[in-house]
C-alpha cells in the first residue's frame, strides 16, 4: 500500500502537466475537486458517515481544503504551464522535510540526530538540483509559484493533524475538495478564458487524476495510515521524487542531468532520514 500511494501520488505532476497543455489550469482543477468532491461525500454517506464535524474537525477542513487543494495544487497547476513535471514533483517531495523544520523550529520539537543529518541532506539535495535548473535557464515564476505551493501545503499538513480524530475521515476528504473547488472556481471565473483543446490525452489525463490521485491515493493513504500508524507510513514519501521523475520521463520524455539525478538521491536519503527518525525504537 505504501509504494502504491507513492506511484500514485507522485504520477498527479505527470498527469496535470497534460491537462494543462489543453485546458486552463484552475478552471480543470475546480472541477476535478468538485466532481472528487461529490463522489467522496456520496461514498461517505453510505458509509454511514455525518457531516456533522466538530470545530477542530471543520477547522482543518477549511485550512486543509485552502493551502493543500487551492494554494498547493492551484499554484502547481499554473506553474507546470511552463515547468516540467519532474521539477515540479521534486519540490513537493520536500514537504516532510518542512514539516519536520516547521516541528523543529515553531513547536519547539526535538530532532534527533539522524533527523538533523536528514534535514541538512535534504537542504543540500535541493541546492543541487535548483542550482542545475536555474543555470539551464528554468522559468522562475513558474519556480516560485511551486515553492510558495510546498509552504502551503506544509501549513495544510500542521493543520490537519487530529483532523482525523472522531471519525468521519471521508466525509473530510470531501468536504476539503469542495472548498478547494469553490475557492479555485472563484479565481478560475475571474481570470482564466474557457479554451479547451478537446484530445483523447486531456480526457485520459483528467479522469486519471480525479479518480487515481484524488480519491484512491487517498483512500489508500487511510488504510495504510490504520494498518502502521501515520509515523511508518509517512516514510513511503521518500519513495516519492524517484517515482516522480520517473513517470515524467517514461510518459512525457523529461530528461534528468546528472546533478538532478544526485540531487534527487540525496533528497531521497534526506526524507528517508528524518521520517525514520520519528519512529519509536523498539
């Protein structure tokens, strides 16, 4: 379950740079979430499930449905206009090393040594592939839209936590995609000209991304979180770079130099590092 979350999630950059090839960007990511949006309430529904949350429950919701879904993926989507996929996933891979520096540095949490060896790691692996891509000559707004998307979804992430708490789980995972949907639509409306370039490979793109990484990589992630606990299953997000890069390279032909295949190594070992570090000993 953990490698399939990590191929899952980490194939959304492949399948939102087609989108975005034949579609406006916002206006594409408003309806995946409202169509994810529904299915997951219905599925929620049946499952006897309420939305009937408590406050803490809908304020993660809000926070969750804005940073990660409107400001993460928004900005991700407009970003790979002109970024490549690989880029773009390698950034969002670093979100459990922000975590932990958000844990460290704002909550006062202690990291271990191989936690801080991960995080230095980390650092140093980013370092190399930015340094890489800006001397090739990558489009630094599309850059920035995608750091500034990884600090939102690392506050959605803070956010979320006990957001699981008193049940419910599905019923959140959709109500957080219609809020995404709604805050998206709202800017998609006032921006975005409806211009679509109707191809087999939008219509293949977008029902992969509503229903793979939208809702299965999600179920998924809950399953795999119930079986081993949210610390263990976390680790499966160093997995997530490599499988990126790979499925830019495999479907979209994206080529890696060498200080992007070092540098996305050693962001590999940094994750891994400071995810294993969280762990109890035994």
């Amino acid at each position: 379950m953990g490698v399939a979350f990590a191929i899952m999630w980490a194939s959304a950059f492949t399948s939102a740079r087609m989108i975005v090839a034949d579609a406006p960007p916002l206006t594409a990511l408003a309806i995946r979430f409202l169509i994810s949006g529904i299915i997951g309430i219905g599925i929620a529904l049946m499952l006897g499930q309420s939305w009937r949350l408590s406050r803490n429950q809908w304020r993660a919701t809000i926070v969750f449905g804005l940073c990660q879904n409107a400001l993460y993926l928004g900005l991700n989507f407009v970003a790979m206009q002109t970024i490549e996929a690989s880029l773009a996933a390698i950034i969002a891979s670093t979100m459990p090393l922000l975590v932990a520096l958000s844990g460290w540095l704002i909550f006062g949490e202690k990291v271990r040594p191989l936690g801080t060896a991960g995080l230095i790691a980390g650092v140093i692996g980013v370092a190399l592939i930015m340094g890489s891509r800006i001397s090739a000559g990558v489009d630094m707004f599309g850059l920035i839209l995608c750091v500034i998307g990884v600090v939102s979804l690392t506050i959605a992430t803070l956010a979320v936590r006990g957001a699981s708490s008193g049940g419910n789980v599905l019923m959140i995972v959709g109500l957080q995609m219609l809020i995404g949907s709604a805050s998206l639509g709202v800017v998609a409306f006032a921006t975005e000209t409806w211009v679509v370039n109707w191809t087999l490979q939008l219509g293949l793109a977008f029902a992969y991304t509503t229903l793979i990484p939208g809702l299965a990589a999600t179920w998924v992630w809950f399953l795999l979180v119930n079986r081993i606990g949210a610390v263990r299953a976390a680790t499966f997000h160093f997995l997530t770079p490599f499988f990126g890069v790979a499925t830019a390279a495999l479907l979209l032909g994206e080529s890696l130099g060498t200080y992007d295949v070092l540098g996305v190594g050693i962001v590999m070992l940094g994750i891994l590092a400071v995810q294993l570090s969280k762990q109890s000993p035994r």
